[in-house]
C-alpha cells in the first residue's frame, strides 16, 4: 500500500526560509531508515507558493493563478512516499518524522492512501493506464 505523508506549510517555509543545518541532518537520517527498511519510494520538498501556480478548471475555463497564496495551512511543503503494508505502518512511520520546520515550530503531517488500479473496476482505460504504468516503469516514454 503507498502512502504520501504530506507536510503543511508555515509562515517560515512560504517565506523561502530554508532549515537549519541540524533540522537538515535529523531528516538525512530519517530518509535513510526509511531506505534501509526498503519503504521509501519517493520525497521531496517544495518551494514556496511564491513560486507556484494553481490552474483552476470552472465552466468550461482554465485559469492560471500565480502564487504566493493566502491560506498557509492548506499548503503543502513537502512530502514523502511510501509504501507499507498498512496504515497503522504509515502512521508509525509519520510519528517517527523529526519535526519538519523545527522542534519549537507547530507542524502538521498528512497521511493519504494512494488509489491503485486495482482499486477501480476493470474496464478499457484501467487496461490503458496499466500499460502506460509499464512503459513508464521500463523507461520507455
């Protein structure tokens, strides 16, 4: 089962503040008992939303919206992927996370289930995305 554990932004990282040298090496060390139990399946961190843009799709229309934006709680600053065999395992997992902004900074993780194909219905597109998952897998784009 994959996990994306999604950590929420704060005042600190939608200004572009990046951690400090120990913060940054709690996390190597995390990401690397991570490997070594052979879950991690991808992270990363994200700039600001200074940076960013949303594309907003209503009646017909798509609208590009350039960042930053306003609710910093909603936004997202990085995030891992994971795969488990369960979520009590991706919760285990997230309680173990150093602090992401810092131990004297408030921080929230997100814990969400992937959908895997075989979660939908067998159908012609379901066949589609399985064979695009297997030339994606073997490079060939």
């Amino acid at each position: 089962m994959r996990f994306m554990m999604i950590v929420k932004a704060n005042k600190d990282s939608e200004a572009g503040k990046l951690p400090p040298d120990e913060m940054i090496a709690a996390m190597g060390k995390y990401n690397e008992e991570l490997m070594k139990a052979g879950v991690l399946v991808e992270l990363g961190g994200l700039q600001s939303s200074a940076k960013g843009a949303r594309v907003r799709f209503s009646s017909g229309k798509t609208i590009v919206i350039d960042g930053p934006f306003a609710e910093t709680r909603e936004l997202i600053a990085g995030y891992w992927v994971i795969n488990v065999k369960s979520r009590e395992e991706a919760i285990a997992w997230a309680r173990r996370v150093p602090p992401p902004h810092g131990p004297d900074q408030e921080c929230e993780l997100e814990i969400r289930q992937f959908f895997e194909l075989e979660d939908f219905v067998p159908s012609e597109a379901v066949d589609h995305h399985k064979e695009l998952g297997k030339k994606l897998a073997a490079g060939k784009q």
